[in-house]
C-alpha cells in the first residue's frame, strides 16, 4: 500500500521548521422530501465551513490518519494577529516519534524526540510560520482525498442531532474518482467502500471522519477535528536549551 499521504503530512511541515432519551434517527432513502439535510446542502456546509477557516486568525484542529491499526496524528492551535503570533501549538505523532513546536511570547520552543531547544523569534522567522502552517498547508491532503467529485459519489444515509451518515452511492460512481483513491491509498486495488460521518452544529462543521475500504480488506480512516485543542504548555519550557 502507498502511504505517502501520511507521510507528507508529517515530513513537511516538520522539515520547514525544523438526559436520556434515546435520539430517533431519520433514515433517508433518497424519495422523502422530507429529509432533514440533503447532499446538496452538505456540500454547502463543507464549502462554507472551508472558506471560514481559510480566513481564521484562530485555529484548533486536529487530524489523524489510520491504517492496519496505525494512527498518525497532528494538532495545530494559534492565535494570530497580523504578523504577530500570539499562541502557538504544533503537535505530530507516528509511530513512537513526536515532534511538538511551541511559540509563547516570541520565544519558538521544540522538541524532537525529547531533544529540546528555544530561539528567539524574528519577523522573518514569524511570516515563515504564519504562510506555512496556514490551515490550507495542514488539511491539504485530507482535502486532496475529500474532494467535491467525493461527496458527488456519496449519499446521505440517516441524520441524527447534528450527526450526517454518508456512503457510496452505487448508482452514480464516478470511476475517475475511485480509481484515483485505488491509486493512492491501496496500490491499485479496487476500492469498494466509503462511509463518512460528519457533525456539524449552527450551519458549520465540527468534525469530518471518513473510512475508505479495499476489495481485499484493508481500510483508511481520516479525521478533520476543526474544534480541538488549545494552549496548555508544557511546564518546563524553560528547560528548554536555547540555540544560538
């Protein structure tokens, strides 16, 4: 199987920087026009949910990508004014590596590994980070597998509070579409599945997770948490060797 999208998900962003009643759930089957959310106004909610982080001073996100019971996992939290970065929380873990950034004020903190150093932010240093850790750069390849002609081979399922279910669609496959996920995530072998979940709360998506099945069985799961995190800073930062 290829793994290069879990792969650069990591290497190069790392490499730049060096009550309790049971909910009725509706099930739709695609003739009742009173279905609470429909495809169309799915595909709304990701576009419009898309633009407004495109545009956010403030972020708290996660991702995690998992295959064969392997999970790669990122966060990224900020708080930006102009060029000024105010908080700032970067988070990547496979396999048993872990490489964390921290900005506090205009002091850059890492730790690779456990190797941990501290320098002095500049301006150049500040426009680095703010171009390339944009939530453009970090969700680039979910949004490269969850493209629009993806959801267009999806159909809406059930909805309960919020919570959208959707699959494949074999009456409209776009076989350019899953030849391309073939290629990408399964060397070429037929994909046969998709379930996506997505939940969204006053017209804007919160979370989207999505399991992408092969014909001999293997399975990736995707998940884009746009509400996550925070800053809470590890308590020895100033431990942390300052690089010259």
């Amino acid at each position: 199987m290829k793994i290069k999208w879990i792969v650069v998900l990591f290497l190069s962003l790392v490499l730049a920087l060096s009550g309790c009643r049971k909910k009725e759930e509706i099930i739709d089957d695609d003739n009742d026009d009173d279905q609470i959310i429909t495809l169309s106004e799915v595909k709304t909610l990701l576009f419009n949910t898309k633009n407004t982080f495109l545009s956010s001073s403030n972020l708290n996100i996660a991702l995690e990508t998992e295959v064969n019971d392997e999970i790669a996992s990122l966060s990224l939290s900020y708080e930006i004014n102009g060029f000024t970065i105010e908080n700032f929380k970067y988070k990547t873990e496979l396999e048993s590596k872990v490489y964390e950034v921290y900005i506090k004020d205009d002091i850059q903190y890492m730790n690779f590994n456990n190797q941990k150093s501290k320098k002095v932010m500049d301006g150049r240093l500040s426009r680095k980070i703010i171009s390339e850790y944009s939530f453009n750069t970090i969700t680039n390849v979910f949004y490269n597998i969850h493209t629009e002609a993806y959801f267009n081979g999806l159909k809406v399922d059930s909805e309960v509070d919020g919570l959208v279910r959707l699959s494949l669609d074999n009456t409209k496959v776009n076989e350019e579409m899953l030849s391309y996920l073939s290629e990408e995530l399964f060397s070429g072998e037929e994909v046969i599945s998709i379930r996506v979940e997505i939940d969204y709360e006053n017209n804007s998506i919160m979370k989207i997770e999505s399991f992408i099945g092969s014909k001999n069985g293997q399975e990736v799961r995707f998940l884009l948490n746009l509400y996550a995190g925070g800053f809470e800073y590890p308590s020895d930062l100033d431990t942390y060797a300052s690089q010259e």
